[in-house]
C-alpha cells in the first residue's frame, strides 16, 4: 500500500469523528505494512483533551505491541499535529509522521513550529505533510462550514423566539 492507500484509511477514521460531532481527524499506525491501530477525535464525546486522533491510535498501538514504544512505525494522521501529539509521538519513538492538511494556528511539524527539527530533543522522526491534502482539508473546511451554519441558525432561532416574547 501507498502513503495515499493508507491516508485513506485515515479519512475513514475522521469520518468516524465527524459523525460523532468531533473535529473531523483521524489517524492509523502502521508497522511493516500492516496497520496496527486505529484512532479518530474524541476529546468531546470523551471529556478528555487529550482524546485527539494521534493519542487514541498510539494507545491502541502501544496495547497491540504490548510496549509503549513503537520503533519502526509510522503514524498518518489527516491534520499536522499539534504540539502534545508531536510530543508523544516522540515518547513512542515514532519512526515516522504522514499528514495531511497544514494547520496554522497550531502545527507543530512546520507551520506554526517543527518539533521533529528541534535538535535540542532527543527523538526525530521523518516527517512528510501534504498527502491528500485537498482532501483532508476539504473534509475540516465543510465541518467547520457547517457548524458555523448551526451555530447562526441557532442564534436566529433565538432572536425570534425574543421577538416573539415581545
């Protein structure tokens, strides 16, 4: 399988997200060709902030292999991760990063900052952005549309429930 093969299974997993009514993100883990794990957002639904796509499929990784390092593994994820899943990442000794969309307000693999280039840190993985691009873009882009679209029809909602209390 390509990068693309297995950014498509990552969409399926920010489908998964969307539908749950999360920021639609998702990522898989793969270890010498087979996928190994599987994660999408779910700090909402989980009252968890650190419930991103990234840290669901590390843990369901690191349970698979039984470690909490995963040498040799490459994690592909729909969005550029943010500074806590670069970091842990990192803690798991990711061979590896695939994503995405760019982020930013919040990338940590080069938009906003780069961690994997920080030679001060002690853990670098490769790192590749732009894969499916266009299309993990496009699947946030209309989520966020949408909910800005909720989020208007709800305020109107409310002006003219005001108005007719009036």
């Amino acid at each position: 399988m390509t990068d693309q093969d297995y950014m498509l299974l990552a969409l399926d997993e920010a489908a998964k997200a969307r539908e749950a009514g999360e920021v639609p993100v998702g990522a898989v883990i793969v270890k010498e060709g087979a996928v190994i794990a599987r994660g999408f957002n779910q700090p909402i639904s989980c009252n968890d902030p650190s419930h991103h796509a990234e840290i669901a499929a590390l843990r369901a990784a690191s349970e698979a292999l039984g470690n909490y390092r995963l040498p040799g593994c490459t994690l592909y994820v729909t969005l550029e991760p943010c500074v806590m899943c670069a970091g842990a990442m990192m803690h798991a000794r990711i061979a590896r990063v695939v994503f995405g969309a760019s982020d930013p307000k919040t990338g940590a693999c080069g938009s906003v900052l780069n961690l994997f280039a920080n030679t001060q840190l002690n853990h670098h993985a490769t790192v590749e952005g732009g894969v499916l691009a266009e299309e993990c873009g496009t699947m946030l882009s209309e989520f966020f549309a949408a909910r800005r679209q909720q989020s208007r029809l709800e305020q109107l909602s409310i002006e003219q429930s005001q108005v007719e209390r009036s």
